[in-house]
C-alpha cells in the first residue's frame, strides 16, 4: 500500500482558515472556541489560523459545516508543496485526481 506522503506530495491540501490574528495565540486561546489542534501560518506579517487538513476536499468541505456555526467567517483554502495555492484551482485538481 502507497504511504500517505507519496500520496500527498504533489496534491493540493485543504485546511480551513477560521480567524487571522497580528499576534501569536496560544493553542488554548479563547477564540479558538475549543478547536483542536489548530495551526497557522504567517503571510503578510499576520498570523492565519487554519483548522482540519486533508487531500479530501470534500471531508474539509463537512468539517468547515460542522464549525460554521462558531466560525461564520471560516473558508476553505489550500496549500500544494507548503505553498499556499489558488483554492480553484485546486479544487480543479482535486476532482481531476479522483477520476
């Protein structure tokens, strides 16, 4: 059986970005909402918070419905590589690799 790596690399990964903070937040920070585990990345000095990842765009799709109600601003976006890609486009792949 293919590793997951093998599988990932070269695929775009959806995560969901729920709030964007210029600081640093502890795991624990209230406006977390009880989320768990939740990561980030920096891009234009911010600090992005991103929740859930996976190569299912579909699973991230579910995920970011069960968290709507805490998070109305949350949105899919996606990374390819570690770089932060066009969520379209992606998406474009996405269905392309399912067939």
């Amino acid at each position: 059986k293919k590793s997951e790596n093998k599988i990932e690399k070269g695929r775009p990964i959806f995560k969901i970005q729920i709030l964007t903070s210029d600081k640093k937040l502890s795991a624990n920070n209230k406006q977390f909402k009880g989320l768990s585990p939740v990561n980030y990345y920096q891009e234009k000095g911010l600090y992005k918070y991103t929740y859930g990842e996976s190569i299912d765009y579909n699973k991230v799709l579910r995920t970011k419905r069960q968290i709507s109600a805490k998070f109305k601003g949350a949105f899919i976006i996606a990374f390819k590589n570690g770089k932060k890609m066009d969520v379209n486009q992606a998406i474009k792949e996405f269905k392309n690799n399912k067939k």
